[in-house]
C-alpha cells in the first residue's frame, strides 16, 4: 500500500487561481518531499520539509506539514497554465532517501 | 535536463524475453534508485544502489536484477518478462547527505 495519499486525484483552476493539494501518510517520517511530473517525464524536486519544520516556502510553493495529523500541503499561489502537471508528495522513513511516492494530483490549470 | 541520462527511451518486447535498462547518473552522484511507475501501482520504488553496494530493497520481482558498476552507472535487467511489466521505468540519482532525487527521463517498457 501507498505511504503517501494525495488528495484530490484532480484538480481544475483558472490561471491566476490558487491550487491545494494535500498529502496523508500513515508512519513517522524523516522528511516529506514534493515532485512534479509533467506528462510522461522524469519528475522535478520541488521542495522538501524536514520532520521538525511546520513550513517552508520557495517561490510561488508553500509547504506545510503537520506531523501530529500526519498530513502535509502543497500550495501554488497565483497558478499559470505552465504549472499543469501531476504533483507528488514522497515521504522519507529511513533518510537514506528511498522515497515512497503518493499516487498524485493531476493539476489542470486552464489560461 | 537533471543530468540523469537512462536508456534506451523505449523498448518494445515479447513476452518471456529479457531486457536491461541502463542509467548514468549525475556526475559525483553516489547513489542510484530505479523506480517503477504504472498507472494502476503508481511509483514504486524497486531498488537503491550506494557507491557499488545494494543498500535498499523494494517492491522489485525476483526476475528483475540490478548492478551498480565502478563508474557509478547502473543496469536494470528484467527478465522472463510478462505483459504486466510494461511501464515506465525510471533511475534517479543523490549526492550525500542523500536526500532531493533527480530524475532521468525514463525508460517506456512495452511488453507484448
């Protein structure tokens, strides 16, 4: 089974809009970590959040993680149509990076 | 690019043959992970490489194999294959502390 669940599968927004996606995970983790694929492409780090962060920020990304709920968020402000992608949370559990990945957003963000 | 380069892009086989993927990663990278992504598993992690040494085991079949060489490169060999492996198959690649993965293009696997 998944360690990661993202939710929703799919989301549709206009350019401009924001997009939240959401990420639960069952066990205690090293760090949880945020990749995006576009269609049929390797995937793209986007930012990584250590078990004793709340938050952290890297652009237009922000990134929360609530290790009590054992859940995290991904938020894209002000979303253009070049941010359509799947988006996945991976989690770390040994530190030795051997990620766990979700099973993804799709992201539609239409002009 | 992430400088992670795999191996042939596709490949297209018969049932029961046996194929190998190739994967260079970037350069001073010491650790090597190949991943499986299908849509109904999803990404799942079969096997990571440390410098020439298995160091983490996944969800990988016994008919599947994987080496680490001595100029870090390394091959995924899948064998006896079977129409259900038909994905796509991706290597990544860490430096230490071994923690953000870059990702090469993959390779699409297509059993018939």
């Amino acid at each position: 089974s998944q360690q990661g669940e993202e939710d929703p599968q799919a989301l549709s927004i206009q350019e401009g809009e924001n997009a939240t996606m959401n990420c639960s995970y069952k066990t205690s983790i090293n760090n949880l970590q945020w990749y995006r694929q576009n269609s049929g492409r390797g995937l793209v780090h986007l930012i990584l959040i250590r078990s004793n962060e709340r938050e952290k920020h890297s652009g237009r990304l922000r990134v929360t993680l609530d290790t009590s709920k054992k859940s995290s968020s991904l938020l894209i402000t002000a979303s253009r149509a070049a941010d359509t992608a799947s988006y996945f949370c991976a989690t770390d559990l040994s530190g030795y990076s051997t990620l766990t990945f979700g099973k993804g957003t799709m992201l539609l963000v239409s002009p | 690019d992430s400088g992670v380069t795999q191996t042939p892009k596709h490949l297209i086989t018969a049932t029961g043959q046996r194929v190998t993927l190739r994967c260079s990663p970037r350069s001073g990278d010491l650790s090597v992970y190949w991943y499986q992504q299908s849509l109904d598993q999803g990404l799942q992690f079969l096997i990571q490489y440390y410098n020439g040494e298995e160091r983490a085991k996944g969800n990988i079949l016994e008919r599947f194999s994987a080496q680490q060489f001595p100029d870090l490169h390394s091959e995924l060999n899948l064998s006896s294959l079977e129409l259900g492996d038909s994905a796509l198959y991706f290597c990544a690649s860490s430096a230490p502390p071994n923690e953000k993965l870059f990702f090469g293009s993959g390779t699409q696997l297509s059993v018939l």
